[in-house]
C-alpha cells in the first residue's frame, strides 16, 4: 500500500475567456476508442505518472466502460499521431468526472496540454453539467494542478489516500 495526497477540484460554469490557440497543426476530438487502442495511448500517457487503474480492468469491464454514452474521451493528435486524452466518466449528468487528463511525454512542453483541456471542458459544459470536478495526487505530472488552475478549476479538498502499491 502506498499513501499519497490527493487534492479534489471542481468547476462549476464554463471555462472563461478564449479559448488557446496551439502555434502547430492539431486536433482534439471525441473519439470511440477500442479497448486495444485506448490502452496503448492510456500507458503512452499515464506510464511516467503510474496510472494503473484501467489497467487493472478486466478487458470486457473496459469495453464495457468505453461503450458507455456518458464516458467520453477526447484525443489530441498531432498530424494524425495521438499524443493525448482528456477522459470523463457521466457526460450527460449532472456531475461529471475529469479521470484522465494528459500527454504523451514527446509532446509535452508545447502548450498542447491547456489546449486539449480546454477544447474537452468546452464540448462536456455544452451538456450542461452542474459541475465538473477531478482528484490529482502527488504521482502526478508536477504542473498538473496549475494547468487546472488555469482551466477554472479550484481546490475543494485534500487528504491523505491509501491505494494498492
């Protein structure tokens, strides 16, 4: 078992402001990812940070989970190459789950991060969640918390958890 500080954040209204503009050829959309490719970009993005969840998952509880209409999982690609994900878990109701956000390490520091956040906030608030909200934790990337900052979001707890090792 391993013990981490895991900070909550939540949005309550659609992000302000324009929207970043990247200075390189991208797109961020809503893709249907299969189960075979959402964990090859899953441990593209979430290998350096320890992102295991899904990869616990049985393959048909995955399945299960990515055929969901309410799961929805935005992709940025760089000329056609996916280099990220912003996954939300309860589109469609009234609170809605950010579980996965980040990109591969190749194209970080690119500023591509706060655009595929800000593009994915912006299609989940057109379904009029009451809030968006997320948990971050100290295994993940050291500018997480500014960026979601930035984004609009803001911290409504914080404590110590306990997760398998």
């Amino acid at each position: 078992m391993v013990e981490l500080l895991v900070t909550y954040m939540e949005m309550t209204a659609l992000p302000s402001g324009r929207a970043f503009v990247p200075t390189e050829p991208v797109t961020v959309a809503l893709e249907r990812l299969d189960s075979v490719g959402y964990i090859s970009l899953y441990r593209a993005v979430g290998e350096p940070v320890q992102w295991d969840q899904r990869l616990r998952m049985a393959t048909e509880e995955l399945e299960r989970l990515l055929a969901l209409p309410s799961t929805h999982i935005y992709v940025l690609r760089v000329e056609g190459e996916p280099a990220g994900l912003c996954e939300f878990n309860g589109v469609g109701h009234p609170d809605v789950e950010l579980v996965h956000f980040g990109l591969v390490p190749a194209f970080q520091g690119r500023r591509l991060g706060p655009f595929l956040l800000d593009q994915a906030l912006r299609a989940v608030w057109s379904h009029a969640p009451r809030r968006v909200w997320l948990h971050t934790d100290t295994y993940d990337h050291p500018s997480a918390q500014s960026v979601y900052r930035r984004a609009g979001f803001r911290q409504y707890a914080q404590r110590m958890e306990t997760f398998p090792d």
